[in-house]
C-alpha cells in the first residue's frame, strides 16, 4: 500500500493540521488490493506524517468502485485534550475504538 499526500494545511484555530490523502492499494494478482482498514490507513498515515498515534483522527476514506485507490480526510492535533474537546463522538469511536476518558 502506497500513500500519497495531497495537501497538507495548519489550522492554528483549532490546535491541528489538516492532511488529504490519497492510498494505493493496487496489489499484484487479476482482482487487485483490497480496500484497506480505518487502521491500517491510520497506520500508514502515522508512519508518513511521523506523528503519534493517539494524536491521528481519519474523518473520512472513499474507495470508488473499480479502483484500487482510497481518498480521504485526516487530523493531527497538538494534544490529547484538544482532539477530545473538537471531534464528533462517533469520529473518535471509529478510529479509537470506543474509549472513555479514562482508559486511553
């Protein structure tokens, strides 16, 4: 899996960077890769962007039908508390899994 970063931009407003990406998911074989995970895209990204993980939130990821390649919308945030404070419930049970406050 190949990861390609479109644009890149700072929001100084809300304490984090705004990253678009494009994955390559095209594998050797007739039927191609298959679309990755939410975490094995967050795995990349965090690799890419050298950043930590727990800091790292997908909004969104788009696989057209037919292509081997995922778009989509992601955040770096200066801190732990800053993420928790601006996203959406549901964002953050998606890419962490349901944690509570006290057990991340």
């Amino acid at each position: 899996m190949k990861i390609e970063i479109t644009e890149e931009r700072e929001n100084q407003l809300l304490g984090r960077k705004e990253v678009f990406f494009r994955l390559k998911h095209e594998e050797e074989g007739e039927r191609g890769g298959a679309s990755p995970s939410r975490a094995q895209a967050r795995d990349a990204l965090t690799k890419k962007l050298r950043c930590n993980p727990n800091l790292l939130v997908i909004d969104r990821m788009r696989t057209e039908f037919g292509k081997w390649e995922t778009v989509g919308y992601a955040k770096v945030y200066e801190s732990e508390d800053r993420l928790r404070a601006i996203e959406r419930e549901h964002i953050i049970k998606r890419n962490f899994g349901g944690l509570s406050e006290g057990e991340g």
